[in-house]
C-alpha cells in the first residue's frame, strides 16, 4: 500500500522540497498545513496538524519549535509516525517528544542528510580516540542570518557524537558563546562557535586541537534539498512500525 505522507508547514521553504521529494519517491501527498494562503500547486490544505495527522500514515515536520510539545500531543493522540526535525527544541520539548514516541514512531533527528548522519557517527569513534585530556574539541558551525537558533541542532548533534564517544553527557561539558574574561580553557571542555549572514545552507566543522596536531572534519551543505531526500526516506522506512525513538541512524542501519 502506497504510504501518505502529510507536511507540516508546507508552505516554507523546506516544505516545498519536500512536497518534491514525496511525489518524486511515488508516495501519496495528503496535504500540508502552513501559515500562508500560497500552497504548493495540488496540495490539499489541513487547518491544524491533528486533521493532516487523520489523513496522513506518516508527518514530516520542520516547522517551529514553539509548537513542538503541542504537535507531540496531536501526534501522539493522532496514533500516526512523525518525523521530526526542527531545531531548537529546549530540555522539555524533547521530553515531550519522547513521550510521544511511548505511544507512536517518532524519527527525531538534528539533521536528516546521509552525509551528516556519517559525520556524526565518525564524530562518536573520534571522541572515543582522542583523549579529552589531550585533544581540544570545537564545533564551528555557519548558516544564513534568518536562523532564529544558536548552536544549531546539526552542531548539538556533533557535540553529543563528542560527548558519547568520550562518555559524558554534553550538558556538563557544552562551552557556547564564549565573552569577556572567561579564565582558560577547562580540560575536556567542547565548544561552539555560531555565525550567521548572507544564505549559507549550513556548514560545519568538528576539530580536535591537540599540543602536537590539529584534525577538522567538515560538512557543507549546498542545497536543503538533501535533507528533504533524507527525511523521506525516513518517513518511508519508519510506516508501519511500533511505537519508539528512532534516528535518521536507524534510518540508515547505522544505529
């Protein structure tokens, strides 16, 4: 049976892609909900995400993460899978999403690109290898000035890669928005650094700063295109499964 695959805000800039996307991969578009009256041509419009949710097996949601402990509910009520990945989400939003995902499949990811998805996984074996004694660890990301925040998910993802492979949690180690007179740097500290101008798509770069080397691993991002491809692709992998959390990790075997 052909999957329906619903978009949450639809109207934006990622929800055109991925308007694209699930025609061009030969799922069934159910419709979309959005802030604009402008929809996509063909696309049936929902007033609220519980309505798109009951006409839909699968939503995809890159919208706002002020609404994300509401859309939780509605998805969890709903009984459908959600794919979910906006950025921004605070300690609650997250555990809201949890929740959500004791009653239904949720794929929650910082970012649904494959390319991504490989740079986090070596992040982990790379935090595993480099000791945090020796090797200094700082995260630089770049997007384009219209990105409400900072870090990024993509970045947060890293810095938690960093943090598994090292075994801590990031809260306890996280540096962002160094200032002023901040003393030296703490011993197994990992830091962020955000910019923001022009339209960067996004772009960023893990480095590990030792006495002896340096090492950088980057990922640039030319086209949102990729991740409207990925999270597709997980929208088709995640129908028809039991309640849980997945990640696009999972969606590629890799979890």
């Amino acid at each position: 049976m052909t999957t329906r695959i619903g978009i949450a805000g639809v109207t934006g800039r990622m929800g055109q892609l991925l308007v694209e996307e699930v025609r061009a991969a030969g799922a069934e578009l159910s419709g979309g909900t959005g802030r604009s009256a402008a929809k996509p041509a063909g696309v049936t419009a929902f007033p609220n995400i519980a309505a798109l949710a009951a006409a839909s097996d699968v939503v995809i949601d890159f919208t706002n993460a002020a609404t994300a402990q509401a859309t939780a509910a509605a998805m969890a009520a709903s009984g459908k899978a959600w794919i979910l990945g906006t950025s921004g989400l605070s300690a609650a939003d997250e555990a809201a999403v949890a929740e959500a995902a004791s009653r239904i499949p949720v794929v929650y990811a910082s970012n649904f690109s494959a390319g991504v998805n490989l740079v986090l996984a070596l992040a982990e074996r790379m935090g595993a290898a480099l000791p945090a004694d020796s090797y200094d660890a700082e995260i630089m990301e770049m997007h384009h000035r219209q990105k409400v925040d900072a870090p990024s998910g993509t970045a947060i993802g890293m810095g938690r890669a960093v943090a598994k492979g090292r075994g801590v949690a990031l809260d306890d180690v996280m540096e962002s928005g160094r200032h002023g007179h901040t003393g030296a740097r703490k011993t197994g500290a990992i830091g962020f650094a955000a910019l923001r101008g022009g339209q960067v798509v996004g772009e960023h770069t893990l480095i590990f700063a030792s006495g002896t080397e340096h090492i950088a691993l980057t990922h640039r991002a030319f086209d949102r295109r990729a991740f409207a491809t990925g999270a597709v692709r997980a929208a088709l992998w995640v129908a028809g499964r039991p309640a849980g959390l997945s990640s696009m990790m999972d969606v590629l075997g890799m979890g």
